[in-house]
C-alpha cells in the first residue's frame, strides 16, 4: 500500500487539529512539577509527544525527500518550551508540598535553610508558599 504524500496543506492542518490535545497532554505532564529541569526532564523524555506525532505521521503519510524530522517538530518544540517556560516561571506551591517533593523532611528542610525546625512549622501553619524556590508569606487577605 503506498501512502499519500504529506502535503503542505495537509501538514498545516493536521497541526491545527493536534495542537490543543498535544497542549494539554504536555500540560498534564508538567503540571506536577515545580521546577523547570524536572518540567524538561518529563517534557523531553522517552514519551516525547514530538516522538509520538511523528510516528502517526509516518503511519499515515510519506514524507521521504520533503521533510525532515525537525521540520515536523519543530512547532511541538516550540509549545514545549514556552509551556514549560510558563508554568516554571508561574508554580507556586504551599511550603509544606515543596518540602515533601523536595526534602527529606521538614528537620532535613530547616538544616538546609539554616534555621530551626519550629521555625519551619510556623512557616508551615502561617500558610507560605513557594515561587520559583523563593519563600512568601502571606500578608492580608484582599478585598474583592
């Protein structure tokens, strides 16, 4: 059986067609994560959604001496890295997660930060949360 060629238009069409779901998939895959190399590390991993799209690609298609792969990913790269770009620069978490996903332990957490373990669970019980491994406390509840 020979496969149609993967045309151009064909091509822009099936990226409109596969961008949301790849969208969320790679979503669903960062989302868990706080910091930007373990987004990348699941991201760029063996289940890639740019090694996936270009498998059903070359199911359905033949692209022999018109494309190259890099051609065919090169757009599912670029949501990769401005997804992960995103949600690292945008993850915030309570302290309590950072440190479980983290740390050894809230002892292990206040050694490594130089300071006392009751001092950590007053952070805890207070409510802060983490940016991008920086620590906030809460100031006020705002008004809406």
């Amino acid at each position: 059986m020979t496969l149609p060629k993967l045309t151009k238009e064909t091509f822009e069409s099936i990226k409109l067609s596969k961008k949301d779901s790849i969208i969320v998939s790679i979503y669903e895959d960062i989302s868990i994560f706080q910091h930007k190399k373990d987004m990348e590390t699941v991201v760029f991993s063996e289940h890639d959604v740019a090694d996936e799209f270009l498998r059903e690609i070359a199911e359905n298609y033949s692209i022999e001496g018109e494309w190259d792969e890099y051609d065919l990913i090169e757009w599912i790269r670029d949501i990769q890295h401005d997804l992960v770009e995103h949600a690292s620069s945008t993850a915030t978490v309570s302290l309590e997660s950072y440190i479980d996903n983290n740390f050894t332990s809230q002892a292990d957490f206040a050694k490594k930060q130089g300071v006392l373990p009751p001092q950590v669970t007053q952070w805890v019980k207070k409510g802060f949360v983490v940016t991008d491994d920086v620590l906030y406390s809460p100031r006020r509840e705002l008004n809406r």
